[in-house]
C-alpha cells in the first residue's frame, strides 16, 4: 500500500508547446507511452486499471482542500491510498472487446520527473519538511473515448505525516520556475472523474433512453 497527497488538473486538447518547454525545463523526462484500462465508476474517490498485467486500486480520503502553488496556480488537493495486484492473465481482450462497456482504455504519452528527499534538501532552504516524501510532477498527453486532453499532477508520495508540507513546498518551488500554465481550481480532479465527464458528453449517452 502507498499512501499519496496529488492535484490534478485536466485541459482540453493537446498540450501547447510552451507547457511541455516549462516541463521539460524543470528536467522531466519522456516514458514509455502506453494505455491503461479504468473501470467506469459512479464514485470519484475510487480508481480501478488494469496496467501492464497488474490491476491497481485508489481509494480517496479525508476531504477534497484546496491549495496554491502560485498566483496563477490554483487546485484542489487529494489524498489517496493505492494498491497493486498482480494478474493471473494479461486481459488483452478487454481491450479489443469489453461487451459490457465499463472499461475504458486511456492512452498516454507521460513526461514525468521524481525528485527523491535528498534532492529536494539541495533545492529548498529551509525545508517546511525535514523529512520530506518523494515529489513528483507529470505532464501527460491522453487520448480516451475519441476525445484528447493533457494533463498535470503534483505528487508527493511517502510517510502521511511528511505528505502535505512536501507537496505544499516542492509545488510551490516547481510552479516557481520558468513559465508554468494558469491552472483553476475548476480544472483539478481525479482521472476517474474525468472518465465520467467524458462518459456523460459522449454521444452513446446523450442517445440513452430515459429511465
């Protein structure tokens, strides 16, 4: 189990050149594109995929808070606990036919820098955390049910008690550099929320029959 404080934001369409230079600039580094498999639930504290033979959990806790890492960056801030399970079979056909619809594949093409607690002592001076959790930050490009869209999440993740004064300090020093993107409190949710903003405005949807 890993306990992990996030924002998240989602944007429409592909990411603009001079987000991916800001992150790129911060050190991030390009992963190996790949696409997940999420089960649509009506809950958005909870997250289940199925990722490279394993399925994973997230269960949020505690209250959705907002926080600021600058003046034009602004979201709301989640606490999760996630868990890994290996998978007897690799579910290769869901993602070529799921009859039941309540899979979604999401494609995603990942910039993504961690910085491990050593490296954030180098950086920052003083620390709000002397023992801080490991920090992340991501930019990812995803593609799901005809739609595009990028995203961004600041993580830290590690011991509960050093999560909020790590991910308060090292969001603040990231979006403190170069040119981050103006980010809203209305953009910042989990990716199973996004899943189901994207479920209610598909076309299958608005075709359902009343109930």
């Amino acid at each position: 189990m890993d306990d992990t404080l996030e924002v998240r934001w989602f944007v429409e369409g592909s990411p603009p050149a001079p987000v991916v230079d800001w992150i790129e600039s911060l050190g991030a580094e390009a992963e190996t594109t790949r696409t997940d498999l999420y089960l649509v639930s009506d809950d958005p504290g909870m997250n289940v995929k199925l990722r490279e033979g394993k399925v994973q959990t997230k269960h949020r806790i505690g209250d959705r808070t907002p926080i600021t890492f600058a003046e034009t960056v602004r979201g709301v801030q989640e606490r999760w606990v996630k868990w890994s399970f290996p998978t007897v079979e690799q579910h290769h056909d869901l993602f070529e036919d799921d009859p039941t619809g309540l899979w979604v594949p999401v494609h995603k093409e990942r910039l993504r820098l961690e910085i491990a607690p050593d490296e954030q002592t180098a950086l920052l001076d003083p620390m709000i955390e002397p023992d801080p959790a490991e920090a992340k930050i991501e930019l990812t490009e995803v593609r799901a049910l005809e739609r595009r869209a990028w995203t961004i999440c600041m993580e830290a993740e590690g011991r509960p008690e050093a999560l909020p004064g790590t991910l308060q300090q090292m969001g603040n020093y990231l979006f403190g550099e170069g040119h981050p993107p103006a980010l809203t409190a209305d953009q910042s949710f989990g990716y199973a929320q996004w899943i189901q903003r994207l479920k209610a405005s598909s076309p299958e949807a608005s075709q359902a029959p009343l109930s």
